[in-house]
C-alpha cells in the first residue's frame, strides 16, 4: 500500500474508553464504515434506554450504528461481510468468535490497556497501580484464538505518577490508546509495522502478571499487607468499583461496609493487630500487617462520599474498633 492509503475499518467498542478511539479514528485519513456495539438497554431508577456512549458519538458524527445480540448470527455476518473492510478495529469489546476476527484480508486490531503481555485480562488499569507498578502502557496487537495473546503491533509507554488512581489513568491510557490506533493502521496502510509475538519467558521463568476481572472477592481489603501495598490496592480501585471493608458499629458491634477511596501510607509502626484503628480522633489510622494507613475519603454503604474527619464527626465513635 502506498504512502497515502487509507485503511476501511469497522469499528468494535461500547464504554467511554472506546469513545477517544473512535473519535481520533474519525480524525484521522482512514475510513470508519460503520460501528458495532453492545445493545440498549435500561438504566436508572426510571429504566430509561439508554445508548452506549461508542452508540452517542456514532450517531452524532453519522456513522451507522449495528448492535447484534449474537456475534455469530448470519445476518450479521452478511452485513459485515458486505462493508469490504480492509481490518477490524476493536477496543473494550466483548470477545469476538473467529468468523468475525478472521474476516478482514488484514484482520482484527485490538486495542489493550497494558504493555503486553503484563497484565492480559478484564481490568489491566486497575491491576497496574494495584500491583505497585510505575509504568503501564497501550498496546496495539492483532487479535487470535486466546483472549490478549495476539502479535504485538505497537506500544506506548505510560508513566504511573504516585498520585494517580484507576480513574485518572484510565484518562491518560484512553487518549494514548486513541493516538497508538491511528499510528498503527497508519503504519498498516504505509507497510511500516511489522507484528511480533508476545515474549512470555526469560532465561529466568514466566515473567506475567495478569489482570483478572473485577468481583466482590478480589477487591476487599487484606489488612495484614504491607501499608504501602494497601494504599496501592487502594488507588487502583478508585473511584470504581472502590475497594472495601467492614467496620464494627458502635454498641451493636454490628458490621458496617465503608468503602475507601483514598488513603495515605505513613512511616509510622504498627500499634496494633492488621485491620484495628490507631486513631479516631479527627484522623481515621488503621493498623497494617507493616506500618499504618491514614483513610483520608470513604463511603458508607448507601451514603455520600465523606472525607475522612466528616465521617468522624458524624459516626461518632468513641473507642477504637476492627475494620475486617
């Protein structure tokens, strides 16, 4: 293909992650020729149908919009067939079968949230800060039978600063995930990128972390962790879906979900068991398996959002209780 070829593309993608794709897509010389994405359905107290946000933008930049229940219904096939797509395009899709992937004379690139292939899975953003790395990354890769194993297009580098949280680098990644697509079929269509596989081993062993998805079980507080260690597991769930633990009610010793948004790892030793508070007196201090952690913004189940000494103020605690 010659240097200024454009590429046609279908593009796969449902939450706001994708949006920043689409929209540098749109920008760019290639061709969308159409966008698939998951279907309407309710939300809210009303139940009112609402559109993915890939569905919003598409329709408001007049690209034709398919949202197949199944991926392997015929009609569906046939439509996507008829388009003449030179590749697919795809970030923060549901898995595609092989009929869909493979139909494209250049395949199906995929957009992830990580430097591949460190952390292949659900939720690569929140499982980089939680696993206290400074460093992350998008990779663009051409997608196989395994889910996130494809050849590696291209990669970009992002730092993880101290104070970032899964919110704020899940922004930054969604901007560099938009610019690394449009580099990559750019690079496509002009012959410059050449696929490679994933290197999984060293001389030393496996080298992979993964980045399983998201569940109640997995996103609980462990207090016998090191408090710097709790503090990232901490900002890698925040603000969603927010990382959580129990806290015994005053009296009743009933137990009380709060869910913990933002903390701060201190020099200070331990005084006490894993998960016991230090101090309740303007400043919320839990003791850790190593060194103590000071809540700075919580939840309690059903409420607002309170800074910590707000939550003090209103809890009214008066001796010094267990977070679980």
């Amino acid at each position: 293909m010659g240097k200024s070829c454009k590429l046609k593309t279908v593009f796969f993608g449902t939450p706001d992650f994708a949006v920043e794709s689409l929209k540098c897509l749109q920008e760019s010389r290639h061709e969308i020729l159409a966008v698939v994405t998951a279907p309407d359905k309710p939300a809210g107290r009303g139940k009112k149908i609402r559109f993915s946000p890939v569905k919003s933008f598409a329709l408001e930049n007049g690209i034709e919009v398919l949202q197949p229940t199944r991926l392997k219904d015929e009609n569906f096939i046939s439509q996507l067939r008829n388009y003449g797509a030179d590749l697919f395009t795809v970030v923060a899709f549901r898995m595609l079968p092989e009929v869909v992937w493979n139909m494209p004379p250049l395949g199906t690139v995929n957009v992830h949230a990580s430097l591949l292939p460190q952390f292949r899975g659900a939720a690569p953003i929140s499982h980089a800060i939680m696993d206290g790395e400074s460093e992350t990354g998008v990779t663009t890769f051409k997608l196989q039978h395994a889910i996130d194993t494809g050849h590696i297009l291209m990669q970009d580098k992002i730092l993880i600063n101290p104070d970032d949280n899964a919110g704020s680098l899940h922004d930054k990644l969604m901007v560099a995930g938009g610019q690394l697509l449009v580099k990559t079929l750019t690079g496509l269509a002009n012959g410059d990128v050449q696929e490679h596989p994933q290197v999984l081993f060293t001389k030393d062993g496996p080298i992979l972390k993964t980045a399983p998805k998201l569940n109640k079980e997995n996103i609980r507080i462990d207090w016998t962790g090191h408090a710097r260690q709790i503090h990232d597991f901490i900002r890698g769930l925040s603000p969603y879906p927010g990382a959580y633990t129990f806290l015994k009610a005053p009296g009743s010793g009933e137990e009380k979900k709060i869910i913990i948004y933002e903390s701060e790892p201190l020099g200070n030793q331990s005084t006490g068991l894993p998960g016991s508070l230090a101090q309740i007196k303007k400043r919320l201090i839990v003791n850790t398996g190593k060194g103590q952690l000071e809540i700075l913004k919580l939840k309690p189940e059903g409420k607002k959002l309170l800074k910590a000494s707000d939550y003090l103020n209103g809890a009214q605690l008066t001796e010094l209780h267990v977070l679980k």
